[in-house]
C-alpha cells in the first residue's frame, strides 16, 4: 500500500495503475518471478525521491495559493494546544531560495512543531526563479504578514529570515509599516552590510557569467555593499527600528575544502560564512546570539539555530530603546590578493596572468556556466602544457548554475602562467586567482577623503616602472542608475557609464557622478617588484551615490 501511494504521490494515475497491475497478479507465482530486480530498484528510487523532494501540501494545514510561487503563504500543521505565550513563527527565505530551504534538507520546521510553535512559510519573487530586490520582496512580505497575522487572529508575529531574507523583512517592518504585527525579528547569516560576492557578481570581469547563469539579478545588485551601505544609513537611524526586538546568528566557516563557500571565503576579507562576512550578519541595535562554526548552508539548520533563538522569542514588544551591538566595525581595508578576469566562450578560452617572487601558494579558480573534467596549465619558460584533471563543484549562492575547478599550485614559479579551457557550447567563463604572498601586505586601496576618490599605495619602490612608480592602474566603472527616491530601487543594470583609464600619475580612482545610483568599479593594477618581477591585482569596489551627491 504504501508502494502504491508512493506511485500515486509521485507519477500520477498511470504509475499508480502500473502498480495496482502488479497487486492484482501477485497471486501468480510467474507474475512474482517476473518482478525484475530493476523494477525493485525503481520502486526503492521513487522512495528515495520521496524522502528527498520535500514536503507536500498535505503536511501543512493550510497552502494558500500555489505551492512554491511567489505570493503564496503556507500554514504550517497546527499544534493540538497552542500557547498562548509562543508566537506564530513565519519562515522568510533568502536569496534565489524558495520556502523548501527551511523543511527540506533541514529539520526546522519539524522541530518547531515538536516545540508546540504555529508557523507559517512565505514564498516571495525569488520562488518563481526571479529575485527581486529588498524593496520588491518586502513590499510583498508586507501583504503576506498581514494575511498571516488575520489568519492567527492578530496573535503576534515572529520572523525567522534567512540571508537576504532578514533585509527583506527590515523593509516589511520598518517602510511598509508591519512592525505593529511582529514582536521578534531573528535574522540568521543575513548581509546586513552587503557580501563582496554580489560585489563580484556584478564586476565587468564576471559580469559575463553572471548574466549567462541568470544570477545578474535585482536581489544580486541590491546587495552589493555600497547599495547596502546606503540602505543602513538611511535605515538604522529611523524610530521603526525599535519597535521590534532584533536578534542576530551568525556563522563562520568557510568550508568544506575546495566547495563553494571555501571559495567564498578566498575572496570575502576576514572570517564569513562562506557568502556573508562576520561583520555584515551584525546590526547596531540586534543582540547576536551566537557566532558558530557553521558555513551558509548550515547556519539556518533547526538543530543549529533553534535551540539558540526558541528561548527569546515571546509576544511582547521591545519595553525600551536598546543598543546591543557594538562588535561591528566597517573595515575600509582591502585585502590584495586576488586577479579576476573573465569573459564569453565558445570553444577555446585562454588566460595569462603574472606570478612574482616569493608566492607560496596560488589557488587557481575556473568559474564555468558549463562544467568541466579538464585545464590546462603551463608553467613560466615552458611551452608545455599540463593538462589537470578537476571535478566541477556547483555553486549554490550569488553563482548558482556556474561551477568552480580549483587547482591549488605550492610554491609556483615568478613569471607569466597560461591556462585554457574548452566547451563544446556556448559559455561564459570568470578566472579568478588568489595569491598567498608577502606582497599582499605591502599595498593598500584606501579611501581618500571620501568614497567617491580612492587611492592605491605600496610600501615599496619599483626596481624598473615609468615615471619612477611602481605601478599602472586600468579601471572600468558600469553604473546602474537608480529609479528614484520615491521607491528607491535599482534599475535593470546597465552599462550606461563605462570608463577605462591607464592611471600613471596621481594613483587614484575617482567615481564619476552620473547621477544616483550604483557605481562597480573594477580595478586591475600591474606593477614590478623590486627584485624585477612582474604582479597583477584586481579589486573591486561598490559605491552608491544618492541624490544629494553623497556616496557610501
């Protein structure tokens, strides 16, 4: 029986004839014999995939509208006694996720009902394979909190948001004016501060990349740092912010080796999750819980953050105005470690890039809308080309649908290195290396007097460069203007403004003003060490300028 409704749930009425078929005739010893080991096989696998695709309707009391498309909320199964005291707890998703990221492959809807907690799951533009921005998300999000809360007879709210989720729910409470219908706000890994991965994604060396796999969005561009950054200064000053309590978790394992959030954390400066740093999960007035050794796809785990927030979560609103957080500090430092190129592909691609003395590590990144079991590398001097053997690993974040190839080089040879690629279709490519190198402390990329001006400095003396500096800066900026101030979006990216300057003189970067908006800047600096070596760098930098001229 429990064959035949696995049939049923899972293939539809044919299936479930298929089976009953086999019922019927299993009086007929031939019949039995005939029952092949593969289809045993099949039945096991129809019960794997049961077990894995998630939940269905039936497990909630209530699905209103369509499962899995924005706009939809689903109630959870209603505990037999609720308590009065526990609040209805709504599951909000994060970036290019859908409601399943909490009951799939996590046990946190379960062990909210074992809790005796009432919940509810969301479904906001992200669940239809589009991500909106912050501001698109939490308007929706406003409208489904209001039919929750009439739902659960205005019982007061909890939001549990992950990732870009706990920002969407900012938008909801603090500008659509929700906040009367919550009490607590719990935002696990969430960028509250931006990720230097949405940075990235929206560079024009990996623009290419982004834009093939659809990871280019307006949920991807509205977490860029900067854009952020101005988010916060015109968020955490307003006196909605204190009208619910605001707790933080926060992850900082950037592993396992070699997956994605191993790569993340190569390119985000200082401890993260893999995707989101330390210092953005903070806010000023939220009380972080907890700091855990977990990575992105493990801080939103039941067992991992339940047992950590169940405890502060009650029905009353906040009795006085409170700062908790301290512990974030913006860092304006940069961390120069890293070459970033990329580009389309169709058949071959080929990369060089400079390797000076004293490296003791690259770790080579092949980003790839299409995966690959092949590069190939040659060494400095050599026209020999070794051919790598790699395994695609997927990514799940800010570059789901492309695949990294890692290669990690011990104690690599000074000089010019070439790696080449091949696919057989249409493709987009993004390289990027990170060097383990003393030259890295040696340079900076600072702020000079504000965001709009930035300036490179080394603390060395070239041995051969023109006009006595060590350096030559090549930069592209791509603005994305915004729509305006009364809804405060980004709009569809454009490369309206796009610049490229051979800098030798004043070694600096200055944005230009195009008006409000988002400015990417990506910075490729080449230089010669004193012992003669050529060194390549890139950086890439976020800047929003809003309508009164001021950039963050």
């Amino acid at each position: 029986m429990i064959i035949l409704n696995i049939a049923n749930l899972l293939c539809g009425k044919e299936a479930y004839l298929h089976f009953s078929k086999i019922k019927i005739m299993q009086g007929d010893e031939n019949v039995k014999k005939r029952i092949s080991l593969v289809s045993m096989t099949f039945i096991l696998l129809l019960a794997f995939a049961y077990q894995t695709v998630g939940l269905t309707d039936s497990s909630f009391e209530e699905v209103i509208g369509d499962p899995l498309v924005p706009g939809t909320i689903s109630i959870g199964t209603l505990p037999e006694n609720p308590e009065e005291d526990k609040p209805v707890i709504v599951f909000v998703q994060g970036l290019t996720n859908n409601s399943t990221t909490w009951y799939q492959d996590n046990d946190m809807y379960t062990l909210a009902q074992e809790e005796g907690y009432e919940t509810a799951f969301v479904e906001l533009y992200d669940s239809g394979g589009s991500p909106k921005s912050y501001w698109d998300n939490g308007e929706m999000l406003a409208n489904q909190l209001e039919d929750i809360s009439e739902y659960f007879n205005g019982k007061k709210l909890v939001i549990v948001g992950y990732s870009k989720g706990g920002v969407d729910a900012q938008v909801a409470l603090i500008y659509e004016g929700k906040h009367p219908l919550v009490s607590d706000v719990v935002t696990i890994g969430s960028p509250h501060h931006g990720s230097e991965l949405a940075d990235l994604a929206n560079s024009t060396s990996l623009g290419w990349l982004a834009n093939l796999i659809g990871q280019n969005s307006e949920g991807t561009q509205s977490l860029q740092t900067g854009v952020m950054n101005h988010f916060r200064a015109e968020t955490d000053s307003r006196w909605e912010t204190q009208q619910n309590n605001y707790y933080t978790i926060a992850g900082t394992r950037a592993g396992p080796l070699f997956s994605s959030y191993w790569w993340g954390g190569t390119v985000i400066p200082g401890e993260s999750d893999g995707v989101v740093s330390l210092e953005s999960t903070h806010l000023p007035y939220g009380n972080m819980l907890a700091i855990r050794n977990w990575n992105h796809g493990e801080v939103h785990k039941g067992s991992n953050a339940l047992p950590i927030f169940k405890d502060h979560l009650s029905t009353s609103e906040p009795m006085e105005n409170v700062a908790y957080d301290h512990m974030f500090e913006a860092s304006n430092e940069e961390d120069l470690d890293l070459l970033v190129r990329g580009g389309a592909q169709f058949g071959s691609a080929e990369e060089s890039f400079f390797v000076e003395n004293e490296v003791e590590k690259i770790t080579v990144n092949w980003m790839s809308a299409t995966e690959l079991d092949k590069v190939e590398i040659t060494k400095p001097g050599t026209k020999e080309t070794v051919m790598h053997d790699v395994e695609g690993e997927p990514d799940t974040e800010y570059f789901a649908g492309a695949w990294h190839h890692t290669i990690e080089i011990d104690n690599p040879k000074n000089g010019e290195w070439k790696i080449r690629t091949h696919t057989e279709e249409e493709s987009a490519y993004g390289l990027i290396v990170n060097f383990d190198s003393k030259l890295n402390n040696q340079m900076s990329f600072v702020e000079d007097r504000d965001k709009k001006n930035w300036k490179y400095e080394t603390d060395f003396a070239a041995a051969n460069s023109n006009r006595n500096l060590p350096f030559e800066m090549f930069y592209e900026i791509d603005f994305v203007p915004s729509k305006g101030t009364a809804n405060r979006q980004i709009g569809h990216k454009i490369r309206d403004y796009k610049q490229s300057q051979k800098q030798n003189e004043n070694n600096r970067v200055t944005i230009p003003e195009r008006g409000e908006g988002s400015y990417n800047a990506t910075i490729d600096i080449e230089g010669v060490t004193p012992s003669g070596d050529k060194f390549q760098r890139t950086i890439i930098k976020s800047i929003y300028i809003d309508d009164q001229g001021e950039a963050y």
